[in-house]
C-alpha cells in the first residue's frame, strides 16, 4: 500500500477554457474570481473590490496549468524517484501577482468601455453587498501567496504574465455581458 502522492495547487486561475468537454456543456469554461467580481460589479453599476484593494493573490493561465500537469506527469514516469512526492509532492502553479484593486480597476475600464460604467475607479463593496453577492464572505480579499519554486524545478516554465491577465479581464467582461445579453 505505499503510494506516492502528488498535489498540484493553482492559483487564481484566468482565461477562458475551451475544447470538446466545454462544446458539451460539461465544463465551466469560467473561472470563479474574476466572473464573480464581473457580475457583482455589474450588478452594483461599478466595479468593486474588498476593502482597499491592497489584497494580494497569485495568478496563472489555464495553459500554463495545464502544462503543468503534463509536465508533472512526464517527469513522473521518466524518473519517479527523482520527483519530489508526499510532503515534497505539492507543486503550486503562479506566474505572478496581483492585487483586488488592479482586478476593480480593469474591470471598471472594461465597464466603461462597454458603456455599463461611468467611472473606472474601483469602490469597496459594503457589507450589503458582501451579503447580497459573496453570501456574506469577503475572501476575495484575503491574501493568498505561493511560488511555484518546486513547479519550476522540474522545468515547468509558464508564459503568461500578471499583465496578460489584467489584459484578459476586458475579455471576461464582453463574455459576460454577451451571454447576460441572451437572458431574459
């Protein structure tokens, strides 16, 4: 009975997912973050964010965390022993850093880009809104830190970057309000 275990830890996770599990409707092709910041700021008339914004989590790219697993699963059965398992078995996967007041900000720009906003500049949410849109909880502003050193080690090698997901936000919105647009 000895296994070897091997943990992959994402970050927040951005961009949108596609392929034939999402073409089926049996994968969200969303993450969870920034679509429910988009909505609660759509909701609100203006982008938000928890507290002062100065919360800070790490980020990567569906691809990239994609490639980790594979990368992860290729040096597994190339050299089993060679690959740091159990306790030395948890792999985070980031490319960087951003805080609650970037991702308000670029929302807020893609609000009002998208004439569903007057003012790009981010605002708390208010504790009603913490209930009404986070059922109360305001984990989104919480600190979440990592590195992905042990991820690196065995030649994981990430491309997209914090200005590649702020940059994907505006994409986020037009999703949103597209599929919104089709709601009664």
């Amino acid at each position: 009975g000895y296994v070897n275990v091997y943990l992959v830890i994402p970050s927040a996770i951005y961009g949108i997912a596609s392929g034939k599990l999402v073409e089926l409707g049996l994968q969200n092709p969303y993450s969870v973050l920034v679509p429910d910041l988009i909505n609660a700021s759509l909701a609100r008339g203006r982008s938000g964010m928890m507290g002062e914004g100065k919360n800070i989590w790490p980020n990567v790219h569906i691809e990239d965390a994609a490639d980790l697993y594979t990368i992860l699963y290729d040096a597994i059965v190339a050299n089993p022993d060679g690959v740091g398992h159990g306790r030395e078995g948890i792999y985070f996967s980031e490319n960087g850093e951003h805080t609650g007041y970037d991702v308000g900000k670029a929302i807020g720009q893609a609000l009002v880009g998208a004439g569903k906003g007057e003012n790009p500049e981010p605002t708390t949410f208010t504790k009603d809104e913490l209930d009404k849109f986070f059922g109360g909880s305001d984990f989104f502003g919480s600190n979440s830190r990592c590195r992905a050193n042990r991820a690196r080690s065995i030649g994981w090698n990430p491309t997209h970057t914090t200005a590649d997901f702020i940059v994907s936000i505006r994409g986020d919105v037009e999703a949103i309000l597209k599929k919104t647009a089709h709601l009664p």
